[in-house]
C-alpha cells in the first residue's frame, strides 16, 4: 500500500498515525509489518490527540480501505481510516440522541439514522466499503446481512467485520454457533431459533440455575428485543464461518484478509 501521512515524535519508542484529523499512537508496533504501513517523516503536531490504535480493526481499515463508505454503529470509537477514505456514520437513532443517552462519549459525527442490517437508505452498488465491529454478533441471521451488505457494494468494495472472540468475553462458557445453524436460521426464518438464543443466554451468561427464573427472564429479554449476542464464535470458528459462507453466497466474495488481536478477529471480505 501506499505511504500513510504518519511518523515518529521525538520520542522514537512511540508510533503515531495521523488520520481523521487526530494524531493515534499505536500501542502495538509489532503489527506495522503485517499491515506494511511505512513511516514518513516526523508526525505533525497541530493534531489533537485521539485515542490509542485498535490493532486489529484500525490497521485492517488502514490497510484494506478507500473511497466512500459507511461505518455502522462507530458512536464514540469510529475506526481510524487512511486519508483515501471517508466515511458516513450510520445508527439505529441519531447523534443528538446518542449524546443524551451517553452524554460522557463524545460521538463519531453525523449519523445517518438506518437500520445496519438493510440499509434501505443506501442504494445497492453505491459503497466502496462498509465497517461493522462488534454487530454481526447481534444480527438474528447473519448471512443473510452479509448478503445485503454484499449487495449495498461496487465490485471490488470491502466489508470489514470485527467479532469478539468468545474465549476472551461473557460468553466464554457458550457454545460455538455451528455452520449449520446460520444456514437454518437463513433458510428458514430466526423466529425458530429466537427463544433458544434467549435461555441459552441467561443459562450461560446471567448465570441462572432454576428452570422458572430461566424462563422468566429469557421472555424479558426477548419482549424487550434485547439485542443480545445472539451468535458466538471463538477466532477459529470465525475464521471457519466466513470460509464456509463464500460458497454458501454464491461465491460473491473472497476472504481478503484477517487481522487477530485486542480479543477479537477482524476479517476483510472483498466482494467479486
């Protein structure tokens, strides 16, 4: 890739990457050489500083991204993207409501309010790339908005997922999702599986032991749509999904690239 405007302060043990108009610096060197990112120079310093680089999803994103794109559910930790890339924030509710919900973050920007896992208000083929950390997880059926975003893409666009590998997270006692469930929940509607995800999750996750608690709290959830984790998946089950979903969709795009750290795994899908 392409030099990123970027470079060493003073201090030469620290690594800084300006982009987005902040100056990162990467807490985690050792990943430059996968990402073969190359340092220019010295980093400016009128940029204010932002928060450190996610390894994982921030160097896939520099890496991987260009053009014009949309980052889903970013709120107060938008992906630092290289100076070739500019993207549009989207949310189920708007940045004035995120502000007075969590009035301690400061949000990414303007959100387009939209649905992440239609995007009804984008038209097909119109992105180069979408970022999705940490929602594919929540979606009820999974390959089925992998082929909505696959369709939301030109040729040759990027869909960068983050999952949380579940060894590292509250749902390290829960079983893998299997291949085969995405393809019945895609196949035959998620309402058959919704209640299972739902006392599969108070069992392993609220901890609950009594059957009657079991059930009570998993219909709370479920009536309040609590968008819990509905599907987990450790870093080898992950890449083992996306290997498996490129012929389940028609092979309509290749795995580009994976990117393994801070706990989760990052992949980069390019479409065909």
């Amino acid at each position: 890739m392409s030099n990123v405007i970027s470079g060493y302060v003073d201090d030469p043990t620290k690594a800084y990457l300006v982009a987005n108009g902040f100056r990162h610096w990467i807490t985690n060197p050792a990943i430059l050489e996968q990402c073969a990112v190359s340092f220019v120079g010295k980093a400016r310093s009128l940029e204010p500083e932002g928060r450190p680089v996610m390894a994982a999803r921030d160097f896939a994103a520099i890496k991987h991204l260009q053009g014009d794109g949309i980052e889903i559910g970013a709120l107060h930790c938008p992906s630092v993207l290289p100076p070739s890339a500019r993207a549009r924030y989207v949310d189920y509710i708007s940045a004035q409501e995120a502000r007075s919900r969590y009035p301690d973050l400061t949000i990414a920007g303007d959100v387009v309010v939209d649905d992440g896992e239609d995007l009804a208000k984008f038209a097909e083929s119109s992105l180069d790339f979408i970022v999705a950390n940490h929602f594919l997880e929540h979606t009820r059926n999974p390959l089925g908005v992998i082929r909505t975003h696959l369709r939301k893409l030109k040729p040759g666009g990027k869909l960068l997922y983050a999952l949380p590998d579940k060894r590292h997270s509250f749902d390290h006692a829960r079983p893998i999702t299997s291949f085969q469930h995405l393809v019945a929940d895609d196949q035959h509607g998620w309402d058959l599986s919704d209640r299972a995800h739902y006392l599969e999750y108070v069992r392993y996750v609220d901890k609950l032991t009594d059957p009657k608690a079991i059930e009570a709290h998993a219909c709370v959830l479920k009536n309040m749509d609590n968008r819990i984790h509905f599907h987990v998946w450790d870093a080898d089950a992950i890449r083992e999904m996306f290997s498996a979903a490129v012929a389940y969709l028609d092979y309509g795009f290749i795995v580009a690239d994976v990117f393994e750290a801070d706990h989760e795994v990052v992949t980069v899908l390019c479409k065909c």
